[in-house]
C-alpha cells in the first residue's frame, strides 16, 4: 500500500493526536493515504474513531512494536 504522508506523533496524548491527524488529512487529496504513528494507546482508539465520524475510511491499525502503532487512513472528502 502506497503512502503519501506520514505523522509521527509519539509523544502526543488525546486530543492532540487527532487536531494534529486532521489537520494533515485537511491539506491532503481525496483518495491518498495518511500514515499515523502512535505511542499512546488511548489514541489507538479514539484517532480512527475521529476519523471515520470526520468522513475519513480506516484502512487498518497495526501494532509495529511495543507501545508502538500505526493508523492507515484514505481521505475520502
């Protein structure tokens, strides 16, 4: 799967996680793909359910390492 911008946000906590996500996705086209890297486990949860209720589609969260994961996200508007 083709990414196009990746957001490494360790070290960030909720909400920050997801204004920052936003934000990127905003200035995105419809249709490319957003890398999000988190460190935070409540926002393993609460940035995809952000997304999807912003319109976005979910691709997949991985768990890539300990306390460690990543959220693909397509915009779709």
């Amino acid at each position: 799967m083709q990414v196009d911008r990746e957001l490494d946000l360790k070290g960030e906590v909720c909400p920050f996680t997801f204004v920052k996500s936003k934000l990127i996705i905003e200035q995105m086209e419809k249709g490319q793909i957003l890398r999000v890297i988190l460190d935070y486990e409540p926002s393993v949860e609460n940035v995809p359910k952000s997304m999807e209720m912003e319109g976005q589609k979910v691709l997949a969260v991985n768990k890539i390492g300990d306390k460690l994961w990543e959220v693909l996200v397509r915009k779709e508007r």
